[in-house]
C-alpha cells in the first residue's frame, strides 16, 4: 500500500463518520495500518491528505520515535 492509497481510503471512510469519531478512528485507522507493517515513511507520505489523519500520524510516528529512543537509552543505561 502506498502513501496516496492510504490518504484515499481515509477519505473515502471519513465522510460516513460521525465528527466526534473521527480522531478516535484516525488513530485507529493509523495503528492498523502499522499491525500490517506499513513502512513509517510511508505514512509520512500519507500527511497532507486530511488534517485528521496527519494529526493522528504525526502522533503515532513521534510516540514511534519516543519509543526508539527509549530502548537505546536502556541499552546504553550501565546502572
């Protein structure tokens, strides 16, 4: 799959969701689409779509970051 099949589909659902919903299943839509191992440069091609879904990647690839970051610095942790 790639960036702009990901930005159509998410648009395509969008417009039957209620707009209380639509954070919550663009978080949602983003974390399935990780569980298939879509590359993280690919979701960021997707940002630039819907300012829902760029909201929820750019969440999920900062808390992705925040993560490496901690397993290097566990590793590097000597106490």
């Amino acid at each position: 799959m790639n960036d702009t099949q990901i930005g159509e589909i998410w648009l395509f659902f969008k417009e039957y969701l209620r707009k209380e919903d639509i954070s919550n299943a663009a978080e949602a839509f983003v974390d399935l689409l990780a569980d298939f191992n879509i590359k993280d440069k690919v979701l960021q091609g997707a940002v630039g779509f819907d300012p829902d879904l760029d909201t929820a990647i750019e969440y999920y690839l900062e808390d992705d970051s925040e993560e490496e970051y901690e397993e290097d610095y566990d590793e590097d942790d000597e106490y």
